[in-house]
C-alpha cells in the first residue's frame, strides 16, 4: 500500500475485552500460585529451585501483562466517556431516523410500540414541531408550554378587584378591599392527522421520505393550530377569539383609521413591545386602501421582516382562520398574544396504516398530540369586531 493511501486510511476501532473480572480472576490465581510456590520452599527450608524460579518468572510477567491490559481498558474507557456530547447527540439522532424511517415502512420493532401507537424519538418530534412554528405565525407568539398533565393558572380577576389607594388623614383608618384571583386549566385534547404516502415514492433511493413525512404531518398539525388559535372551539381549545377586550367599529360593516387607534391604544403601554396585528386576507386587502391625511398609506413595506408590512409601526400577519369583515365578525386582533397559553405535549404519537391504504399502493401516517388553549391574560390581546 502507497504512503499516501495509508494517510487516508480511515482508523478500525475494535471492541475492547468486556470480560474485566475474568482477567482479573486469573491474576489472583496467578498470585495464589506464586504463594504457593514460595510457601512450599520456606516450608523445605530450600531455595526456590531452577524450574520454580523459571516459573515464578512467567508467573511475574503474565500478571504484569493482565496489569497492563487492564489499565489499558480503563484509559480507553475513559477516553470514550470523553467523547463530545455532541457527536454523541448527533450519533443518537441518525440512530432515531433511520429507526423511524423502519417504523413508517412497516418494521414495527423499530421502535416500541405499544397497542395504540408508536411515541417517536424526541429528536424527530423536534422537527415535527420546529415545522410547525414555520408554517405558523401565531404559533411562534403564543406562550408554549410542553408539558403532558392538566396545566393550571392563577389568573387576577381585575372585574372583582376593590383594591384602592386613597388619600387619608392622620389617625384615619383605611377601609380594606379585596382581589380575587381565579384560576384558568388546561387540559388535554387529542388531535389526529392522517398524511398518506405513496409506496412508489418510498421504494425511491432520491426520495426524503423522513422530510416528507415530517413536513406532512407538521403541515396538518399547523393548519389546525392556526383555525383554533385564532377561533377556538367550543368546549375544547380557546384562540385570541375569546379575549374579553373588545373594541366595536364606528362605522357599519367596515374599518376606519380610527378604529385602528382605538384598538391599539386599548393594550397597556407596558405590553406593546412585543404587539403584533392579526387579520383576515380581506380585511388587509381594504386597509391596503387607507391612507392618512397626508395622503401616506398607513400600512408600509418592512424592509427588515423580508416582504412583511407594517401597520402604526407594529408588524402584520394575514391568516385564512380570521372571520371576514362583515357585521359581528372579528376580523382584525392585536396586541401581545403571549396572553394566550397553549399547552402542547412534546410527544407526537405515530400510528402506521398498513392495510388501510393497499388497494391505493400507499400507506397512511398518523399523527396525535395533546393540546388546550386558553386566554389567561385578556389585558394583551384586544379584537376588533364589525358593528
């Protein structure tokens, strides 16, 4: 072999010895051997003879060797525990992937299944949910909270608050008042997704079936967070929909400048840093036409958000969930929605449909999570709603 291919020449790691206590079980033999050998010719009152000083020779070095190699074995032991985290991360997360790429395909030893379905490795739950947050906006500003259980508020009920400060005299007593707190809980709600693949497709060496099944599932999981975060449904999650802090239109059946006033100027001063406008596609497309008294439009190119825009210096987000603009609708919120809680377990269950989907040449992927919504904070998010 050429100097230059023994240069390149990727390293073979073999296994070391696992049986430690044998070695060492033969050392002591060794020892009790020599012992004996020595005892016996103290015993004779002799000198070792030439044949047993051979031996104990041999014997000497053998344990000597046994000493060598398991100090050896404990220096690359330590070696190994010293690898870098995050090569062993990244090792794990290959493992998992390939895994999963088995579970979809049929192999249910892949993972461990248990009768109603597969938990998948936290690494590709990451990436289900990551995807998710692409896909969705309002996700991104929500306060998430990965937990499994029941998840309970204290929430200060500002409408039964008595609390005040007045002025008083000297030797006055104060008269006392009361807060009240009430408490909002989160529950679990499961939500199903089914994405079907073709067998055609996962039988191709060029295809990412991994990505396509992640972006799959997180595409379905997205477009039902996105209608209920903004809508809710009754009896099950909350969205900003449900908010207590509501402002009615001037005007029948349209938006005024005015109105976008009022509605940014009802969220406290403290929680407008991090406020943000929500609205319908069609409620955008009639703001698009609203200009000042200068003749400036009001809503602006953001050249630093890509091609987003602005409106009264806070940015825009245009979803489909959002109602229209038409009478007793809420086309139109805005403010921080860190007032809303969502609590989302991080495990994805996966389920695999083998049979279901024969006769298509294809097979069916469903995803469950756990989630509830709530409105804990009614101060950060105002709606507008259509006299």
């Amino acid at each position: 072999m050429s100097k230059i291919a023994r240069k390149h020449r990727k390293p073979e790691f073999r296994a070391l010895p696992t049986d430690v206590k044998g070695l060492e079980e033969k050392r002591a033999a060794l020892i009790e051997e020599m012992g004996d050998m020595v005892n016996k010719a103290e015993a004779e009152t002799r000198a070792l003879s030439e044949d047993e000083n051979k031996r104990f020779g041999e014997l000497k070095n053998e344990i000597n060797n046994i000493d060598t190699t398991l100090k050896a074995i404990e220096e690359a032991r330590a070696l190994e525990n010293k690898t870098p985290a995050k090569d062993k991360k990244k090792e794990q997360r290959s493992i998992d992937e390939e895994n999963f790429l088995k579970f979809i395909r049929g192999e249910e030893r892949a993972l461990n299944i248990a009768d109603n379905g597969g938990i998948i490795p936290v690494s590709i739950a990451n990436r289900i949910i990551e995807t998710v947050k692409e896909l969705s906006p309002i996700y991104k500003m929500v306060e998430v909270y990965n937990v499994g259980g029941d998840l309970v508020f204290p929430v200060y009920d500002e409408t039964q608050s008595s609390i005040k400060a007045v002025y008083v005299d000297d030797l006055t007593e104060l008269t006392e008042g009361t807060g009240k707190f009430k408490t909002v809980k989160l529950t679990n709600h499961i939500v199903g997704c089914l994405a079907k693949v073709s067998k055609s497709l996962m039988n191709r060496s060029d295809f990412d079936l991994l990505s396509y099944v992640i972006r799959k599932v997180a595409q379905a999981i997205a477009e039902f967070l996105e209608k209920e975060l903004i809508k809710g449904t009754e009896d099950k999650m909350d969205g900003i929909e449900s908010t207590t802090n509501v402002i009615t239109t001037e005007s029948a059946g349209k938006i005024t400048a005015d109105d976008l006033i009022e509605v940014q100027m009802a969220i406290p001063e403290v929680y407008q840093k991090d406020a943000a406008w929500i609205m319908n596609k069609k409620a955008f497309k009639s703001l698009r036409k609203l200009k000042t008294t200068d003749g400036e439009y009001l809503l602006t190119k953001d050249l630093t958000n890509g091609f987003g825009w602005m409106l009264l210096n806070k940015p825009v987000y245009i979803t489909e969930s959002a109602d229209e603009v038409a009478t007793g609708n809420k086309p139109l919120f805005y403010g921080d929605y860190k007032g809303l809680a969502l609590k989302l377990a991080q495990n994805v269950e996966i389920q695999v449909l083998i049979e279901k989907f024969a006769t298509q040449h294809a097979i069916g992927v469903v995803g469950y999570i756990e989630v509830d919504s709530k409105v804990i904070d009614h101060q950060k998010i105002v709606a507008l709603e259509i006299q």
